[in-house]
C-alpha cells in the first residue's frame, strides 16, 4: 500500500464529507460514497481492482480512527466495527435491489463509513486548521432578495443561519428570526406581503454581525471564537479582506 501525502487526505477527507452530505439529502446517492470509496482504494493500492479488493488496504487507514475497532468494541450496541461495516456495504452494493428501506438501509451504512474515515484522515494525517474542516464555497444570501427566497434556500439545505453582506461587512440571517418575523404575520395578505418583502426592508429581522477567521486558524483557536455562541464563522483565505469569504465553519463542522 502507498503511503498517503497530507495534501492526498485532506483531498479525500473532503470528499467523503461532500459525498454524505449528498446521500444524507438523497439516500439513493449512496453510491457517491462508494465511488468515493473506490477512488481512495485505487490510489491507495495503485492499480484498480474491485471493492472488495480494496479492503485490506482502506481497513489500514481507517484503523488510525477510534471509531473504526476500540469504541465499537466498548459499545458494540451503538458502533458496527469499520471491518464489518465495509462488507455490508460491499455485499449490499452488489445485490441488485437498491430502491426503499434497502437503500435507506445501504446509505445509512455508507454514511457510518464514510464519518470513520473522514475522521481518520483528518485524526491520523494531523489536519488541525479551519481550512481542512470548513465547507467550501457556502451558499449565501443577497440583502435584495425576498424573504421567500431566503425562506427557500435556508429550508432547502437544512441552514440555521444564511451569510448575507451588507454595506461592504458580511451578517448572519437567522432561521427563528424568519420564522418569527413570518409568525408575526397579523392576516394571510401580511403573510404575503412578508414573504415578498426585501430582506434590506424587512427590518424586524435583526441581522447579526458575523465573526470571521482565516483558513490557516487553529481549530483551538477556532473554538475559542465561539465563546458559547453556536452562530458560525465565516472563513476568510489567509491575507485577505472580509469581502471575500472561502468556507463557512460551524460547530456541527467540528464533530
């Protein structure tokens, strides 16, 4: 097996995380996962070869995790050990019925694989700044745009709180100030006109200033800035201004 480089990790750390957030959205996008799967075995074996192929190699990796043998050996009732987890996943993935709680099923197993190694690259090759745990190029919001639009976007992608900039300085939307300044809607033509309205002339939503760091912070550091506020950060590239955010980190992003 060749040993992987830290840029190699970081590369493929990353692209498990994008590939669960996918199958978390849409279970039959599982295989996004295993293709993901299959890309790490193949440059960790050099050649390509089957799934199952590449087991022995990926099991090695996944070892530098906790969560791939001792905590499911402590809590057997909570963690399935990496081992057998990836043979479910394998035979799973070659019987030909991937439609309804089969597939829930599948991509449940994929997405438990697919958080041991993200961990165990980033645990095991030592990724200790923002840049190797933020989500890349986040989705915000315009200060032009209708609250019906931001409603939309902040549903759609499961986000308690949307980027917004304003006057040259970025905020934060808050989902329960929507949904609070949508509640407080006195009749179904208020509700209308509400959703229709501006964020910039909606002005009983509070927007509230974002704290930013830089790509290169410590996740030490990092933690610090969140002071017990669960509100994320907004990730600026090493020696630049704020008008130009690169990821987004929120403490869901540091399980």
């Amino acid at each position: 097996m060749e040993e992987l480089t830290v840029s190699e990790a970081k590369c493929f750390a990353n692209q498990f995380r994008i590939a669960r957030e996918a199958t978390l959205k849409d279970a039959e996008d599982f295989d996004q996962i295993i293709h993901s799967v299959e890309r790490f075995g193949s440059l960790l074996l050099g050649k390509v070869k089957s799934l199952g192929g590449y087991k022995s190699s990926i099991c090695e990796v996944a070892d530098r995790s906790l969560l791939a043998k001792e905590i499911p050996e402590q809590w057997s009732e909570f963690h399935v050990p990496f081992e057998r987890l990836y043979d479910l996943v394998k035979d799973a993935r070659n019987d030909a019925m991937h439609q309804g709680a089969f597939a829930r099923t599948l991509a449940e197993h994929s997405v438990q694989l697919s958080l041991v190694l993200e961990d165990a690259l980033r645990k095991g090759y030592n990724m200790g700044t923002v840049g190797e745990y933020m989500v890349r190029n986040p989705i915000c919001g315009e200060i032009w745009q209708p609250v019906s639009f931001l409603r939309q976007t902040m549903l759609a992608n499961a986000f308690s709180y949307l980027p917004v900039k304003k006057g040259g300085a970025w905020y934060l939307v808050a989902d329960l100030d929507v949904a609070n300044y949508l509640a407080n809607a006195a009749s179904k033509d208020d509700r209308k006109k509400r959703l229709a309205m501006r964020l910039s002339l909606a002005t009983d939503i509070q927007l509230k200033s974002a704290r930013s760091c830089f790509s290169g912070t410590s996740l030490e550091d990092a933690l610090k800035k969140f002071d017990g506020d669960p509100s994320p950060l907004l990730v600026e590239r090493n020696g630049t201004n704020s008008a130009e955010i690169v990821g987004i980190l929120a403490p869901f992003d540091l399980l």
